[in-house]
C-alpha cells in the first residue's frame, strides 16, 4: 500500500522501519518540527524524521496540519491509508477521511482504558498488572475509534517507563505489519470501543514528578518507576533538588514524620512515608550525575532527622 507515515518520538520508529520493511511505499513521512535543545540550543531532528531521511523519504513538517496548505498538500500524495503514532498533533476530519483506507493509529494501551498522552507511564503509576498496544480506526474523538487489533503484555514488578516504552513500540512495530496486511485483504474486523469503562492519561508535565512523602511507600515507589526517565521524580534535601533514579520498599520500620530520614547506613537511606518506608538505591544531585546512594554518601553527610522535602 502507499501509505503516509506520521510519528515524532522514539516510540514511533519502530513501526516506521517496520512497514517499510514489509515493502509498503511510504511515500511521506509527516512528523513535528524540529526543535532546539541543549545547552547550546541546536535544532535537532525527531527520531521518526531521521528515519525517514536514512530511507531517503520525503519529510513533511507542519506546524498546524489542519491548515489548508497543509491539507492540501497531502492530498497530493494519493496514500491508500495514513498510519499514525505518537505524532502529537490532532487531525482535521478532512485527513481522517482522505485516504482510501483512513488513518490508523498504534496506541500504546488496551483501550478503552488509558486514552490520552501518556497511557505508557499511567498504567505504571497506576499498580496495573497488564497493558499492551490498540491499533485503531482513527475518528474525531481524542482515542476514541474503533479497535481493528488488540494484544497484551504483562507489567513485570520492576518496569519502568523506559523498559515498558521499548517493549510496547516493539510490539506496535510488530502489529501494525499484521494490521496493514488484514486491513488490505478486508479480513480485519472493527470493534467499537462501546460506553464501557474508561480512562485518560494525561500529558507529562515535570511537576508530577515532586515527591509527595505523605503518599504511601508503594506509592511513590510505582511514581518513580512510571516516570523514569523523564519528566523523572525529584525532591528537595537542605535546599538543593535530588532526582530519585531507581528506590524500593524498605523492611524498615517508620521512625518518625513523613519525609524524615530514618536510617542511614554507608550502603542504605531509608525514609519515612505516609505509610510504610522507602529505601532510595540511586539519586542524582542537583547538577551531578546519576549515582548510587553509597558513592553519594561518600561525598555527603546525611544523618536520622533530616528532611525531604517538597521545595527548597
């Protein structure tokens, strides 16, 4: 099939390389502009644009995909269906319908459930025991769309974002080959997603990462999972932010007030939390790198009775 590819991030270059693999002609590949980063403020390209240009394809780069312009000239290209994933704007209904087969999306949760931005790190924070990828009929609702294909993973008991991020883009890699091929010989079903039960993840922001020490252990241990790497977890010790990398339950008992320091040994920090007590494994300072909580404590003074807290 022609296809028109539209996707930004990591998450969407798998299923990219995939369908070009299979042999279909992505005549265009449709992704946000580029932005600068870094100190030094440099454009750099999206990750789906950098593979688009090693397969030597066309890039389209929009700032409103709903302008006439930009409607107009993706008609150009004729594409028997648009594939979607994680491209970060919202199209008009005029795109949704302009290719033969319509647009399709790889969603990264098992709708209905976990519509929405970030249904990747939701589903962690959230204690849930599976997810898995939706390929969907793409409609004028925001995730809303019939299901066209459905497959499950499981949550392991040390998933982070980042690992869940990697199996899902692979598992949407792979079925979105599959889904392509059902929807070209018509042998593929749709299944409306009905009234049921539903969720929304919300787009990340860095603020949801500020350690609330009131929560629960087992709390804020799904936080610091679901949000690594980024936006990342963070709280404030003697006035200087500390980015918390990878922590676990503790056996400890809670000695004290929610965010006070409860033990500190030269290989383990524990502290108190709403219930239940926290061990922090590794951390990054404010202005240094990732480390563990014994090389930090070379370097730091931390004694029982000292406090996180929520801001400096």
């Amino acid at each position: 099939m022609k296809v028109v590819y539209m996707g930004t991030p990591d998450f969407a270059v798998g299923a990219l390389e995939s369908i070009i693999k299979a042999g279909h002609e992505v005549v265009l590949v449709v992704t946000q502009p580029d932005k600068p980063k870094g100190r030094g403020k440099e454009m750099q390209m999206t990750p789906v644009k950098q593979c688009a240009l090693a397969h030597d394809i066309p890039v389209f780069q929009p700032v409103k995909i709903k302008e006439k312009d930009a409607v107009d000239y993706l008609k150009t290209f004729e594409a028997d269906i648009f594939v979607v994933a994680a491209f970060g704007q919202i199209l008009s209904s005029e795109i949704l319908h302009m290719p033969k087969y319509g647009c399709v999306n790889i969603h990264a949760s098992l709708l209905p459930m976990y519509r929405g931005a970030a249904p990747i790190q939701a589903v962690i924070i959230n204690k849930e025991k599976e997810t898995g990828v939706t390929i969907m009929q793409m409609d004028e609702g925001l995730d809303t769309g019939d299901m066209l294909m459905k497959e499950v993973i499981p949550i392991e008991a040390d998933e982070t974002g980042e690992s869940l991020h990697d199996k899902l883009s692979e598992l949407g890699a792979n079925m979105i080959v599959k889904a392509l091929a059902a929807i070209e010989d018509g042998s593929i079903t749709a299944t409306p997603q009905g009234d049921g039960k539903t969720c929304y993840a919300s787009m990340l922001k860095k603020e949801m990462g500020c350690i609330d020490w009131n929560k629960s252990a087992d709390d804020i241990e799904h936080l610091v999972r679901g949000l690594y790497p980024w936006p990342g977890t963070y709280t404030f010790l003697n006035g200087k932010m500390m980015k918390l990398c990878k922590v676990a339950l503790s056996e400890v008992p809670v000695d004290g007030k929610p965010g006070e320091i409860c033990l500190v040994t030269k290989d383990c920090l524990a502290v108190n939390t709403g219930e239940g007590t926290l061990e922090i494994r590794e951390l990054q300072p404010e202005g240094k790198k990732r480390m563990t909580v014994h090389d930090f404590l070379l370097g730091n003074r931390l004694e029982k009775g000292m406090y996180f807290k929520m801001n400096r």
